[in-house]
C-alpha cells in the first residue's frame, strides 16, 4: 500500500544505535511497532523505546522534512530532547530536564535515507557528535530500517 498524503500506517521498526562515550561503546538494539505518517510533504515515525533503567515507554518521533532536516524527538513532559540533523552542520538545541535545561549542540557526519513505496520500506542512517559547552559528550549512530 502506498503512503498517500495525510496517511497512517502501522510499520514494524527495527533500530540499532551505537554510543561512544569516553572510550566505552554500547549497542543498542530494538524491535518495535510504529507508526509512519505522511502529512503533506512531511513524514513522521512514531514509536516508543524502552528505558533501560525504569522500564518506562518513552515516546520517540522521527520527523523527515522535504527540506532533508531531520528532527529526533524523544521524551515528554520534564524529560525532552529533540535533535535536529542537518548534514555538515552544527545545530543547537535544549535538553530538558527535571533539573533544567542543558544546551547541546548536534553535528551531523553523515545522512542517509532511503524511502520506498509499494512495498512501503525505508531506512536512515545518521551518524552525529553530541557536544556542550565546547565538550564532546559523545559519537552516536543511529540505524533504522522500518516496513509495513
């Protein structure tokens, strides 16, 4: 089925990122059921990640502009952070927290995506540095494969 304008459609999600963070690595790995919403030109993955540490849903949106930005947004309510990728770029941005806001800043390395209707398939590769105040918090990438 094909994604027309102002359509929803269920999508399984499978999701690797790795971190690098003072030397240490961690991978992590997800499979989960989504959502993919096109609204004019603009599409939307919508999906929940589990915090390994509570336990708790936390709702995470992937927002692709024709414009090729890229907007992460994860969390809610005191805990929010929405990253904005943009090849070759430095973007800042808040992350919200109970405690209060820490500016960061994102620089994208890399940008892929790869969309497909009829079968509706699609994957984004992003590659980013994490950094604030004028420190690398660390080297992140992100890899998602979604179909119907």
């Amino acid at each position: 089925m094909a994604l027309d304008a102002n359509a929803e459609l269920s999508i399984k999600i499978h999701l690797t990122t790795q971190i690098e963070q003072d030397g240490q690595f961690e991978q992590h790995v997800f499979d989960v059921t989504g959502q993919l919403i096109r609204m004019g030109t603009t599409l939307y993955l919508r999906y929940h990640e589990m915090n390994t540490e509570t336990s708790a849903a936390v709702p995470v949106t992937l927002k692709l502009q024709e414009d090729g930005l890229i907007i992460l947004t994860r969390g809610q309510d005191e805990t929010r952070l929405q990253l904005r990728f943009a090849l070759a770029h430095e973007i800042e941005t808040v992350y919200q927290t109970p405690y209060g806001n820490v500016p960061i800043i994102t620089r994208t390395t890399m940008m892929k995506v790869r969309l497909q209707n009829e079968p509706t398939t699609g994957e984004i590769a992003l590659d980013y540095v994490l950094l604030s105040s004028h420190q690398q918090l660390g080297k992140y990438q992100l890899r998602l494969i979604f179909q119907q």
